[in-house]
C-alpha cells in the first residue's frame, strides 16, 4: 500500500526517497489510497479497494493497512502466492508472522532509520 497504520488512520504514504532508492516501475500498487494526490508510487495501475479478493498482475508494490497479525498475514499470503514484487512491511523480526514470511521471502531489506510517512494531506509525518 503506500501507506502504513498510525494511531487511527491507515492514511499515512509512503515517501517519495523510498521509490528513488529501489530505482524501479511497478506495473500495480495493490494497496493505493482512493485519493492519489500524495502518492508517489511509480506505478501504472492502482487499486483501493477489494485487493484480497481480485487478480494482481506484474510487478508489484505493496505497502498494506498494517492492522493486527491476521491482516499481515492476509495481505503476505497473497503477496507470496503472486510471487512477484516488493512488498513494505515492519520490521517486527520476533513475531510469528515475520517470521514466516521471512522464510518465503527472496530478499529482505532492513532500513537504517525508522521512514517517515506522508500523512493524507501531504505533509511529512514526524519520526515515530
């Protein structure tokens, strides 16, 4: 998604430095916000609603809503099974869930410094 889960809102992106670094185009973002106005995915196709129940294709970015261990979970499987992208994800190395998905994973980047995300109006959320 471009977003990650703060507080009460899912609504916070996923910074622009983020996509400059990996230095590649998504054919889809799985988990955009309806609002693309403070996204800077380099993708060509979004979607924002019903993601777990409809078809991905080619090469994927996926930053989903980060709700509980069942939501995670969710989104991974679906992840793993397409079998082709990047997907954002925090980094909690001593849950079940991260674990798992660290054994199915290919590559697993680790960021030097917590990211700061974009709030849905735009501006630079604080470092958490």
């Amino acid at each position: 998604m471009s977003h990650e889960r703060r507080g009460n809102s899912d609504e916070w992106y996923t910074p622009g430095y983020i996509f400059e670094a990996l230095g590649c185009e998504f054919d889809l973002d799985v988990a955009s916000p309806r609002d693309l106005t403070h996204i800077s995915v380099p993708a060509k196709s979004f979607i924002s609603t019903n993601s777990l129940e409809i078809h991905w294709n080619g090469f994927i970015w996926m930053n989903p809503p980060y709700g509980d261990k069942k939501v995670k979970a969710a989104w991974l499987d679906k992840f793993f099974k397409h079998a082709n992208g990047i997907a954002l994800m925090p980094d909690r190395t001593s849950t079940q869930w991260w674990q798992e998905a660290s054994q199915r994973s290919d590559v697993i980047l680790l960021v030097n410094k917590k990211i700061s995300f974009v709030k849905a109006d735009g501006t630079l959320g604080k470092e958490p």
